[in-house]
C-alpha cells in the first residue's frame, strides 16, 4: 500500500488496539485491516464509545 516506516507502526498500533476491543471489521462491514490510518482513528474513537457504560452516574451527560 506504500506506506512509511513510522505510519506503519501507527496503523499497527491501532489496529492492535481495535482488536483488544473486538473490533476486525467496520459497522459497514469492511476489515479494519483493508482501512488508512485515518480511518482506522475514526473506528477507534466509536469502539471508545461504546465501552462507556453510560448507566453509571459519573459517565452521564446532562
């Protein structure tokens, strides 16, 4: 795909961190591995989400 060296190592990164949270494919159904960094962030930032427990008191939003 040409990438660097150092964005290599982002994208692996986050990939790692997608598949601690049991993420290998987006809501759309393509493999987190076949996504650019950017999105890779992006799917990253909605997995967060989802592992907030909004039930607790100190997670609500007002």
């Amino acid at each position: 795909m040409g990438f660097t060296k150092a964005a290599v190592s982002k994208r692996d990164l986050v990939i790692e961190e997608l598949h601690k949270l049991n993420v290998f494919v987006t809501k759309q159904g393509q493999k987190i591995d076949d996504l650019n960094y950017d999105d890779l962030k992006y799917e990253l930032v909605l997995a967060t989400f989802r592992q907030i427990d909004i039930e607790k008191d100190e997670n609500r939003w007002y």
